[in-house]
C-alpha cells in the first residue's frame, strides 16, 4: 500500500540522511510505501521499494532493518544494491544494447547518490560492475 504521508520513524531517517525530505524522496516501512510528497511513482520505483518491504519483512520489525540500514554503510549498500537490480529489471524490455547501456550508467548513478550517505561514498564504475554482476546470477 502506498501511503502520503512521512514514515513513522522519519525523524532518524532524516538524520541520517539530510535530503530525504527532498520531493519524490520515497520511503519503504513494513508493508508500506510511503510517499511524502505525493508525486506519481513509477513502476520501477515501486519495484524497488518491493525488495526493501520484503527485505524488512525477514526482521522481526522494521524499525531493526531500519536501524541496521542507517548504521551499517555496507548492509546499506547492499540492499540499494538489491533494490537497484529490481529496479533496471522492471525497465529492460524492449531496450537495444545502447539505451541498456545508458539505462546502467543511470541506475548506477543513482544508487551512489549523494542521498544514501556512503561513508566512504561508492563509486559510479564500482556501481556499475556491481549492478551487473546481480544480473548475471
């Protein structure tokens, strides 16, 4: 279910991450996303926030997830990594070797984003290999 409104645990969310209260900023909690800003979202968006709310799921609440996803840079990653994948997937179709190719470099890029806070921040070309090798498992 998508819901208008700030998850429940935005306060640290938005300490951790200064620009998440930047519009079209989306949020996954348990079940839920969350939509503060109340933009259409995309398919591969809500792709990718499928692969956080079924990651949450594994924990006994999400607020643990959560918890694990602010502190840890690497746990981080690696699940925008997962939801990244999701994500380029759901966009494929129909897409020749050059708008694949460009389709790469953009999802890349967002998943090294200034927004997810890496410390020490990922790199694009890293990304890149990174995103590619979950495709070819």
């Amino acid at each position: 279910m998508i819901i208008v409104e700030r998850p429940p645990n935005f306060d640290q969310i938005l300490a951790a991450f200064p620009d998440a209260d930047k519009p079209g900023v989306i949020f996954a909690f348990g079940e839920h996303i969350y939509n503060p800003s109340g933009g259409v979202i995309p398919r591969a968006l809500i792709e990718h926030e499928h692969v956080h709310c079924a990651h949450q799921s594994q924990f006994v609440k999400p607020e643990l997830w959560w918890d694990l996803y602010i502190d840890d840079h690497d746990f981080r990653y690696s699940e925008e990594l997962a939801a990244h994948v999701a994500e380029f997937k759901v966009q494929l179709a129909g897409l020749d070797r050059n708008r694949k190719s460009k389709l790469l470099m953009a999802t890349a890029a967002r998943l090294v984003a200034p927004l997810y806070n890496y410390v020490p921040p990922r790199k694009l070309t890293a990304a890149m290999f990174d995103i590619q090798r979950e495709l070819n498992r």
